[in-house]
C-alpha cells in the first residue's frame, strides 16, 4: 500500500529564494544544469563523429547519384493497382525506381511484393509522401462528381506540384497518366486524339485541367512529354505477383471487375448495373476495356520513345468496344459462379459509349494490345483475387532501400 503522507526526517535543503523580485540561485542546481548541457554536447558529438566514420553516411545513396546507362523512374503512386505493375515492368526491365505514395489509397502490400521480387541494393526505394499535402491519387468518375474539389485538388493541383520540382531539380522526362474522360461523351465513335475534349465530370474536368498545364509549360521547355489517355483498365499479373486491392470503403466508387469479383465471392450480394436506358446496343454502357499489362507496356515504350522538347499525346486502349451486360457475362464465365445483377438508374457523370482509336500509337510508338481476351483478362485477375481474399494482408513492412 502506498503512503502520500510524508514526514521529514532531514532538514529541507537550500533552494532559491525570491527577495525584492531578485531570485538568488542554489549553486548546487546551477552546477547541475552546467553538466547536463556538457553530457548532452558530448554525446552529440560521439554521435555524429559515429555517423561520420559510418559507410552509410560518406557514401551518397544510390539512388542520388545519376549513372551511365541507369535509367532512375520516380512512380506517383506506385503502390496503387496500375503504379504497382507499372513499377514491376520498370524493374523487370532494369531501371531504377523511386515511389512515392502515401498509402491512403496504395498498399504497401504491393510495395513488399516488388522489394521481395528487386531484392538488391539501389534498384527500388520507397518513399511516405504527400505531393501537395494531398490525401492521394484520386481515379473513380462517380466519386468525382460527390467530392469534386478532392479531384481538382489532388489531380490538377498536384500536376502543377509535380512540374515545379521538376523544373527546379532538372527532371526532363514526364510520362503523364491522362484519361479518355477527357473526351467527355464524342458524337462520334471511334475516339481519336483529334477528338474535341468536352469533359462532363469533374474527374474528367481536371485531368484536362492537367494536360493544358503541361501543354503550356512544355511551349518554353526542352522537356519531353508524353501524354496517355486510357480506358477502362482490367486485369493483373499475369504471373499473379500483383492484383487489384482497393479499400472496402472505395469499392462502391470502383471497377466494375472488382464488383463483379466481390459478388462472386460473396463478399457483396450482388452486382448493380446503373443505367440500362442509353443508346447503345442493349441499353447497358459501352467501353473500351484494356489489361493493365497492356497499359504497363504503352508506357515503357513512351518512356523510350520521349524526345526533349517534343509533345506527344496517345489514345491507349483495345479500339473495340464491350457493353456492361457483355461484360457482365464475361465475368460470370472467368468466375464460374452465379452472379446476381440488379439493374438500378444511370450514376451521374457517366456516359453512353466510349472506344479508342489506337491508330497513333501503333504507328508511332509500335504499340498494339495483346490482351484483348476479355475473359481470359478477368480469369487472370480473378486467380488474384481468390488467392487474395483480403488483399495484401497488413503485414508489416520495413521500407528500406
């Protein structure tokens, strides 16, 4: 039992005394204070003549130093479903890559993949960040039309971020992520890059917000830009290292092949169609579906093709279009299991068909999709997805280099 009533049994020690507002110091206590600040220097001292004699510290980071023949990709939210597999290509094909995600909506899952499979000193780095103190890399048109200012901020504010250090730190390469949103809803179909951008959501809206800032930029710079517009991205790995894994709470607002994988699981009753009254062939939406592993490879190869000084803007996507319920049914047969689908009304800011033309890329940067099997793609991912049921899991990661 503790005892709070105290008794003296030694006379109460010299302390200072307040005397006509002047305060007369113990000099014990002033001594005491002199050694601690003396400790305190030593220590200090010891300490970085240790870090001076460490290797770690004389020698610059690998990934600070720029080396012939070494080409360093920094990846903007690389631990997302596309930055991941785009990383994983980058890797694959020897390059040196930094990424920077602040995990709000990546996985660091999939960054412990990838340092699992680039186990070596100074080919991959990952770095906690935001760009612009944002909240993260932001994709889903639905979600854009409730949280409008969240996508103008994190997409067309931060491009401007992105550039500006650019410029200051001498980056002179931007392959830029842009989207077929841009376009709006076309008169006509098929899509080119001479296709008018009339966007209808805000997703759309500051992407091509985005893409004006670059254009206006690059008129007085030697930068080399490339500018992707894709479509509807589907798939993963095909070796199954990586797949798709967004948060429950970002489900509603996601692909519909991660709808109709959670309807399969029986993670989710069902499957909701929104909008069955459009133009178009069976009254379901149109677009142009393509693998990820397709979409990686359009950008590795304008990566290649980036010339200083030069511009080029590309249309990344299969060139045939799939309707909703073609889909659907796709999917049933990649899962084997019976999906229920329940037919609701059109989701804001959607709109009836879109496909690509691809025309340019092919023949400019020799790119043509090779995963065009609409089934086969979703089989692909859905292996991922029920070997991964709870997504990367929350193992713990150390972040090293």
């Amino acid at each position: 039992m503790l005892n709070f009533n105290r008794t003296r049994n030694q006379p109460r020690p010299n302390r200072s005394v307040p005397f006509g507002g002047m305060d007369y110091a113990d000099p014990k206590r002033k001594s005491n204070v002199v050694g601690k600040i003396l400790l305190a220097a030593t220590l200090t001292a010891l300490c970085i003549l240790m870090l001076k004699q460490s290797s770690n510290f004389t020698t610059p980071s690998p990934f600070s130093r720029h080396e012939p023949g070494v080409i360093h990709v920094l990846v903007t939210g690389g631990a997302g479903y596309i930055g991941s597999h785009a990383a994983l290509r980058l890797l694959k094909d020897s390059h040196r890559v930094t990424i920077v995600d602040n995990l709000s909506r990546g996985n660091l899952g999939a960054v412990k993949v990838l340092q699992e499979q680039f186990p070596e000193p100074g080919r991959l780095q990952f770095i906690y960040a935001d760009l612009g103190d944002a909240k993260a890399t932001v994709a889903y048109v639905g979600e854009s039309t409730l949280e409008p200012l969240r996508y103008y901020h994190n997409i067309t504010s931060n491009t401007l971020v992105v550039l500006e250090a650019m410029a200051a730190h001498g980056v002179n390469t931007l392959i830029y992520s842009s989207t077929c949103a841009t376009y709006g809803e076309p008169e006509t179909m098929p899509i080119t890059e001479q296709t008018p951008q009339v966007p209808i959501n805000p997703y759309g809206k500051a992407k091509k917000m985005a893409e004006d800032i670059i254009l206006d930029f690059s008129k007085n710079s030697e930068m080399a830009v490339m500018i992707l517009r894709y479509f509807n991205v589907i798939g993963s790995d095909p070796e199954g290292r990586l797949g798709e894994a967004p948060r429950p709470e970002l489900r509603e607002h996601g692909r519909i092949s991660g709808a109709c994988f959670d309807a399969a699981l029986g993670v989710i009753p069902g499957l909701q169609v929104k909008g069955t009254d459009y133009k178009t062939t069976d009254g379901t939406c149109v677009r142009d579906y393509i693998d990820v592993t397709d979409l990686v490879d359009a950008h590795v190869k304008a990566l290649n093709k980036a010339t200083p000084g030069k511009v080029g803007i590309y249309n990344v996507g299969t060139g045939k279009g799939r309707s909703v319920k073609e889909f659907v049914e796709a999917c049933k047969k990649a899962t084997g299991g019976k999906i229920k689908v329940e037919y609701l009304a059109r989701r804001p800011g959607d709109y009836a068909e879109v496909y690509s033309d691809p025309s340019k890329i092919n023949k400019e940067l020799n790119w043509t999709a090779k995963y065009t099997n609409l089934e086969e793609s979703l089989r692909v991912a859905w292996r991922w997805q029920k070997a991964h049921r709870n997504g990367y899991g929350t193992t713990p990661l150390a972040m090293a280099s």
